[in-house]
C-alpha cells in the first residue's frame, strides 16, 4: 500500500510503527498522527519509556519470565508454592494465569514451541533449565499449560519425555481449552478451571 507523505520523519516513524504485528501503514499513520496532536511531553515520556523498557528489562535466572531485577516477583514471593510449576510459553500466559487468581505455585517460561517449520528446537527453547530443576529433586509436579496446538503438544512431549524417569507428577490443564487455542485468549473463569481440573499428564498420550 502507498502513501503520499508530506513529510520525511513522518515517513520513518510510520515505517517504524508498521513493523509491530497487526499494524498496516495506515493504522501506523493514524497512531503517528495522534502522538503528533498530544503535548510533546507525553510523546518524550513514552519513547523514553520505550528506551527504559529496552536497556533494562531482565529475565528471572529462575523461571525466564520478565523482570525487573535478577529475581521476578513471583519466584521472591515466599508464599508461592515452590515445588509447583507451571509451564507457559511466554509472559503473556503468565499473565493470564495470575489474572485467574486459582494458582498459587511457580512458572517456568519457555520463550517458545517446539515448531520445526519456523526453525524452533528444543535448543533454542529453555527446556535444559526445567529439567535441570527437576533433576535437583525439589520439584513435585509439573504442570503443562501450553496451547492445544500441534506445536504445543510436541513440546508437551518432548519435555514429558526428558523428565519421565524422575518419578515427579506430570499434569496438564484441562481441555477447557479448545483445541488450537492460544492460553492468552481464555477468558478467567475457563482457564482457572483447567487449572484447578488439571488432568495426570499420561492420560492426553492415550487418546
């Protein structure tokens, strides 16, 4: 799609704007154009938020979700279930777990699927780290909480079969979910069930 553009930097910022996912040139304009109609502070503030955002965010050594420092909130939250984890495939699922407020125990964010079509194996995944936990012997279940996709399904197993010989419960969350569905579109009341209805993890292998 071409746009006829008065002026150069605006140009670039709605090229710039463009490559976030869902934005097209003119939903990109339309933004660009709004930030130029606010008080020029407000624009400052959010790219230096932006900027703030980029240099210094982390990621937990414990369970690889962002962070603001070494150790995310959850992992120093004393009150959380320690030998519990949940496995996600990024924050945003976190997120939609916490906003269920029906698990109280620890994360471990992938960063991924298994999707040999895009390139993505368990090497480029934080899988190692899982098992690593689980080795160390303080770990009591694992709870798979991927999406219902084929891709979610193969990590599910892949990762099932690195840990099988450790004797630790394995569970997945129950297929309130539909099939294909992404976690972070749930909505509260039907993820929190498929938490809270977790199903032993060797029954999704029989079916």
């Amino acid at each position: 799609m071409s746009l006829d553009y008065s002026s150069k930097l605006l140009e670039n910022a709605v090229e710039e704007m463009s490559r976030f996912p869902g934005i097209g040139k003119r939903s990109a304009l339309r933004l660009i154009l709004h930030l130029l109609n606010q008080d020029e502070e407000q624009t400052v503030d959010l790219a230096k938020a932006l900027v703030k955002l980029r240099t210094e965010i982390k990621f937990c050594k414990n369970c690889h979700n962002i962070s603001d420092s070494e150790l995310c909130e959850i992992c120093q939250n004393s009150n959380r279930q320690s030998e519990i984890i949940c496995v996600v495939e990024d924050i945003r699922d976190v997120m939609a777990i916490e906003n269920t407020q029906q698990y109280k125990g620890m994360y471990h964010v992938l960063g991924g699927k298994i999707s040999p079509m895009d390139g993505v194996g368990p090497q480029n995944l934080n899988i190692e780290s899982l098992v690593n936990k689980v080795r160390d012997g303080k770990i009591d279940e694992i709870i798979f909480a991927l999406s219902s996709t084929m891709e979610g399904d193969t990590t599910n197993f892949y990762i099932y079969k690195q840990i099988q010989d450790y004797g630790i419960k394995t569970s997945s969350i129950a297929r309130g979910i539909s099939v294909g569905d992404e976690l972070e579109f749930a909505d509260e009341i039907t993820l929190g069930r498929s938490i809270i209805n977790r199903q032993p993890f060797e029954n999704s292998l029989k079916s």
